[in-house]
C-alpha cells in the first residue's frame, strides 16, 4: 500500500545523497536528477523517471491509488545503487586529466605550426 509520508521521505533521502555526490543546490528532486545527468548508470536514470512520474501522480489522490509500493521501493533502491556506485573523485580526476591531454595535445599542434611557419619563412 502507498503511504505518502513514506514516499515523501525516500524523495528527501534521495534528493539529499544526489546532492552530495553531485553537489549544486537543486530545489527538487528533478533539478538533482537533471544535475547528475549522464553521470549516473542508465538503470538509475531509469529509476529516477519512474520516480519523478509517482511523484506527478502522487499529488492528485485519485491517481495515487495507481502508484505501486513496492515498485516504488525498488526504484528507489535502484537509485540508491546508482549514486552510491558512482565515484565522484575518478570522474573529477579523468575530467582533470582530459583537460590536461586536450592543453598539451593544443601546445604541441601549436608548436609545430610555428616550426612549420619558421621553415617557410626561412628563419630556420
């Protein structure tokens, strides 16, 4: 059976752990999952939709009587799983190392157009 304080509380929860895995300030639950973004696993993506869409439903109480407990309580933990799974400190460290490829890769282009420019130019 739905209970909604219960419901409500698991969106706290969730809310509150994308935040401090993905950091930024969102006002809702959607605003966090939309932070995250491709970064967490597809089956917690997943789960966050589903969730987003119970939570739509959640507000009318006609419709709530469509929401499924423990399909609910599954897509939670599946999103659980998926924030908990992502390591923030390996996406920060290839983000730093791209970059870092991406400025020498640039400085090395860079270089030899100015060798080739030289060349041309006969000043070597």
């Amino acid at each position: 059976m739905y209970d909604d304080s219960r419901f409500n509380r698991r969106v706290k929860e969730a809310e509150t752990a994308l935040k401090k895995a993905f950091g930024g300030k969102p006002a809702d639950l959607r605003q966090a999952l939309a932070r995250a973004g491709r970064r967490l696993p597809i089956r917690a993506r997943k789960a966050g939709a589903e969730i987003l869409a119970a939570q739509d439903l959640a507000g009318h109480p006609k419709l709530q009587q469509q929401l499924d407990a423990k399909k609910l309580d599954r897509a939670f933990d599946r999103l659980m799983e998926g924030i908990q799974s992502v390591d923030v400190k390996d996406l920060r460290s290839r983000r730093l190392i791209g970059g870092l490829a991406s400025l020498a890769f640039n400085l090395l282009l860079l270089a030899a157009l100015v060798i080739a420019f030289a060349r041309w130019r006969g000043l070597i």
